[in-house]
C-alpha cells in the first residue's frame, strides 16, 4: 500500500535558497509536509543537534549538495532508520584538476561524498553527465537522473532579437576558467562590429578580463531578475564556453527566450543543448567567434525555446522528483 504524498513528512535542509533549491522547496511544499531548516555552518555545535532533532521528526531529509549537510543527514537518518535524498549539483561529483575544479581535489571532500553516496537512500543527479561521474563511488540503482527545470512561462520570448552576444556568470578567480569567461572576452575582439554582454555580479577577479575587453563588451555586474529576462529576450546568442558543466541553468533559462546556443562539448552541455546549437572547443576564441557568426546567421532559436519546453521544463522536474519520492515509500502502510 503506497502512502498518500501528504502524510509524508520532508524535512528540507538548506545552507542558502539559491533560485533551484527555492524551486525545490516549493515544489515539495505543494505535495507533502515539508519543514525547512537552514544550516549554513557546523560551527555552532547547537546546529547539529537541530539537525538530529529535525531528521528524528520527519520520514526523508532531503537536501542539495553532497556536502556536510548531506554527510550529517544521511549519518542520522541510517542510525534512526529515516530515509534521506540527497541532490547532486555537480561540484561534489567533479574531477578537473587541470582548472583546479571539483570537491574530489580534497581527500576530505572525497570522503564525504564517497560516504553520502554509498548510504543515501536516493541520490539525484541533474543530468547523464554527472550521474557518470558519480559511479566512481556507488551503484546505478542508487542514483537516479532529475534535470533541472525553467520556468518557461518567466523565460519565454517577447520582442525582436538583436545581434547581441551575451553570457551570465559571478566573475571570481574560479569562474574565469571554469565558466571560460577569459575566452568570452577574447571572442569578442574577434567580432568588433558585434555587442557582448558578460552578466553577473563580479569581486577584483574582473580586472584582468578588463584589460583585454573592446568597447563592444560591456560588463553588467548583478542585474535584477526582470533585467535578465529582458536581456535573454534581445539577445541572439547566448555563449557557455565553460570547461565543466553540470547542467547549465543560466543557458537553459537562455534557450527558453530564443538564445541560440553556442557552447564547449563538455559534460552536461551536449544533453541541453542537443543538436539546436553549435559546438566549440574549449578555450578557443577564433572558432568561438566563427561559431557566433554562424548562430547570429541561424533561425535555431525557435528549436532552442521547443527543447526547453519539451525536456527541461519545471513541469518535468516536478513530476519526476514526486514520483522519486512516492516511490521510496511504495509497499508501505
């Protein structure tokens, strides 16, 4: 006997409400009894008591990342005999020594998400590609595949597109070579006749990348929900020229206005983008540039918005993470 969606009680266990895990968190909301704690940081040891509390009162803790939340929720959960999710981001999964990237660089990041993984009733990838990457450390079965969802009524098309570039990323030291923010830049010189937008709030890391920037690339820094709505709306191409990819939220949201994509065959990209877009080498500006000349030229922008819809929507996701859920509980009364 299956237990009703609203029986089951969820507690949703967050270091901060970034927009996905927000989404998740309201989406869990409409179908069960859900409580959510805010645990930033274990240095208050007060914090680990509330988080045993919280997991001893509920049936599942969920939460994003295979972190220290996730570490501590999956080490109660087997002693009180509770079941526990555990959402994969990415990071956790990442090996990319090459730009210093992925919680698996650190012997002590290694551990947790071996043992997160290992012990987790469910884990939930956001895509193939980093459902692959976990397997160094668990089984199929355990994991299973939830795409990240757009809301394609906020992201959809409206007014005529410009022959405008843009990408969205927080420009830090990381960033600049994982999201290949140094290549976005150079593209753009190779285009001087052609607007580039880089978006994202941005610390002291933004100097080198303003030395080499033309007049045609204009940097933001943060701009407000309805501005990035907008700019998704004029451009014509939207760029992820990253070296690793999870999934890819922002070029999603992109495609769902329209954007043609142009980005690396690394990772997650290929499984968004599908064969709507175009397809570079990462850190390479010249091909780059090429490839923004083709997508300025190309009508795909419709595919791009028709992909969104049909594989990546909130829709999707919704129905995909309740169905997880419900089924950890299948054959109970």
């Amino acid at each position: 006997m299956s237990r009703e969606g609203r029986n089951i009680r969820i507690l949703f266990v967050y270091y901060q409400l970034s927009s996905f895990v927000r989404c998740d968190l309201e989406i869990l909301k409409r179908h069960f009894d859900v409580k959510s704690l805010q645990i930033p940081t274990f240095r208050n040891p007060l914090n680990i008591l509330r988080l045993f509390v919280g997991v001893l009162h509920a049936d599942l803790a969920y939460t994003w990342f295979a972190g220290t939340n996730a570490f501590f929720i999956v080490l109660f959960s087997m002693f009180l005999r509770k079941k526990s999710v555990v959402v994969l981001g990415g990071y956790e999964v990442a090996y990319v020594p090459e730009i210093g990237y992925g919680s698996l660089l650190s012997p002590f990041g290694r551990i947790k998400v071996k043992f997160v993984l290992r012990n987790a009733t469910k884990v939930l990838a956001v895509s193939k590609s980093t459902f692959r990457e976990s397997l160094r450390f668990t089984q199929p079965k355990r994991i299973a595949v939830v795409y990240n969802g757009v809301d394609v009524e906020k992201f959809k098309p409206s007014g005529s597109k410009e022959d405008l570039v843009i990408t969205v990323a927080n420009i830090t030291g990381s960033t600049l070579k994982k999201k290949g923010l140094d290549t976005f830049v150079k593209t753009s010189a190779y285009l001087p006749d052609i607007q580039f937008i880089l978006v994202g709030k941005y610390d002291n890391s933004i100097e080198p990348l303003k030395r080499i920037a033309g007049p045609n690339l204009t940097f933001t820094g943060y701009v407000s929900d309805k501005l990035l709505v907008a700019l998704y709306r004029k451009a014509k191409v939207y760029c992820q020229l990253s070296a690793h990819e999870s999934f890819g939220v922002a070029l999603a949201e992109a495609m769902a206005c329209g954007c043609v994509p142009v980005v690396t065959d690394r990772y997650a990209l290929p499984e968004v983008v599908g064969d709507v877009g175009f397809y570079v080498p990462y850190g390479d500006p010249k091909v780059t540039a090429e490839a923004i000349k083709q997508a300025l030229e190309s009508d795909k922008g419709k595919l791009a918005r028709e992909r969104i819809e049909k594989y990546f929507s909130l829709k999707a996701r919704e129905q995909k993470l309740i169905k997880e859920i419900i089924n950890l509980f299948e054959g109970e009364t």
